[in-house]
C-alpha cells in the first residue's frame, strides 16, 4: 500500500464538483484516508510550492492556490503515486487524455482542477504539510 497526496484546486472547489472530483477516486478504488476543506493564505501555499519558487509562474500558482476553499486529501491504495497521477491526466488539460480528470473538469494549464504528489519525497513532504497522524485513518 502507498499513500500519495491530492487536491481539489480552487477552480473545482468555486463550480461545486468537489463531489464529482472524490466520486471518481473512489470508484478508482483509492481509500480516502485524510480529508480537509482549507483556505491557505498566499504564504502557506508558497511553502507548499517551495519546489517551484523559481518558476516563471510561482507567483501566479500561489495566488491562485490561495484565491478560495481547497479540499486537501491523503490516499491510499497500491501504487497510489502513479494511479492517482494517470487518473489526473496531463498537466495542461488540452494535452489530458481522455477519460482524466483534467482532461474531463481542467479549465486552463493554471485552473487545472487537481493536484497529485509526483514521487515518494513528494508525497512524504506534501502529506504531513497538510495532516498530522492523528487525521491519516
Ligand atoms: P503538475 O501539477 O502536473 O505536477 P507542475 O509542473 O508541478 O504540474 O506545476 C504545478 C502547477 O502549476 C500546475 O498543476 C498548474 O496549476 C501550474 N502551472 C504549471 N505550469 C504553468 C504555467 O506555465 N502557467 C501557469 N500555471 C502553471
Ligand atoms: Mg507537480
């Protein structure tokens, strides 16, 4: 079993999918062992995107991130890094396969609905940023 972290980005959370958005993880078989609705202020999610901070569009992403109610998650499931990954889809949502998350809800490369951990390390900085072990059951 693995765990991996996502969220409901801001854009899903505003259209009222966030329904929609955990009906898919869990008919994707992922166990949903942590879940919290959140609104990061602009500092937090700059710390959560720490890795991107020399990026071109950090300033952009963390604004964003911080623009309204996220619904932060921890999943479970066997190879849940690269599961959940596939089912998100590409990164900008044109480019998303058919049948993803992005590729179904994304409204642009920015709005892109949800995030995934992308690698163990990922994942083991990105969940406790968010739960402490009392809230991962
Ligand atoms: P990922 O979410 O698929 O792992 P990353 O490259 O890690 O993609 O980028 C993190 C997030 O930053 C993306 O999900 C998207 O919301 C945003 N982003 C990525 N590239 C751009 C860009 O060129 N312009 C604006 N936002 C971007
Ligand atoms: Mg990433």
């Amino acid at each position: 079993m693995e765990r991996t972290f996502a969220v409901i980005k801001p854009d899903a959370v505003r259209r009222n999918i966030t329904g929609k958005i955990l009906d898919r993880i869990e008919a994707a078989g992922f166990s949903i062992v942590g879940m919290k609705r959140i609104l990061l202020t602009k500092e937090q999610a700059m710390g959560f995107y720490y890795v991107h901070r020399e990026r071109p569009f950090y300033d952009e992403l963390c604004s964003y991130m911080a623009s309204g109610p996220i619904v932060v998650l921890a999943l479970e499931k066997e190879d849940a890094i690269a599961g959940w990954r596939s089912l998100m889809g590409a990164t900008n949502p044109a480019d998303a396969a058919e049948g993803t998350i992005r590729r179904e809800f994304g409204l642009s490369l920015g709005e892109n609905s949800v995030h995934g951990s992308d690698s163990p390390e990922s994942a083991a900085f990105e969940i406790p940023y968010f739960f402490n072990c009392l809230e991962l059951v």
